[in-house]
C-alpha cells in the first residue's frame, strides 16, 4: 500500500510540473507562414525574431483559460500536499486526507 501512495505522489507531482509547464510556455499555436513564424501562448505573443510582446487585448477564453488553469496548478499543489502529508504517519487529521487529494485531483 506504501508503494502505491509514494507512486500516487511522484504522478501528482509530475503532473503539477507539466501543468506549470503548459502553464508557462508560449507554443499553444504555431503558425508557419511563407515568410515568418509566429507563435502565441497564454501570456505573450512571439515572431520569429524573437520579438514576445503581451497582448494589449485579451479574449474572454483566454482569461478563463488563464483562471481555471491556476486554479488547477492549485488544486494539484493541495493534492501533493495532502498526499505527502496521508504518507507520514506523524500527522493526524480529523478528515481524510486521501479523500481531500483524490477531490482535489479531480
């Protein structure tokens, strides 16, 4: 049982870190033109010079995009902490602390 909850733990922070990562990077569209390239993500849009401006306008999707993926980076943190907490023995807690990470997870 230990073994699934310290594999549990090492998804759950693996899958905080690639949401960090999706979170963060400027590749969600790529557009490959005849003459440039140019690409866009959450919070900046690039050309090929390398030249990554903030839009001045930003769409409603792309700000609920923004929010609920925050709130996921979020609940995720919860999930590990809670997990790694479930993990120590040391650590009493009048709920379940397995229930709060597999809510928190979903």
């Amino acid at each position: 049982m230990q073994a699934c909850s310290v594999g549990s733990c090492l998804l759950a922070a693996l899958s905080l870190l690639l949401l960090c990562l999706a979170l963060s990077t400027d590749y969600w569209l790529v557009a490959y033109g005849p003459k440039d390239t140019f690409h866009s993500g959450l919070w900046q849009q690039c050309t090929v010079g390398r030249v990554c401006v903030s839009p001045a306008q930003v769409n409603g999707y792309i700000q609920a995009t923004r929010a609920f993926l925050i709130l996921a980076a979020l609940a995720a943190a919860v999930c590990i902490l809670s997990l790694l907490a479930s993990i120590m023995s040391c650590f009493q807690s009048p709920m379940s602390l397995n229930l709060v990470a597999s809510l928190s997870a979903f």
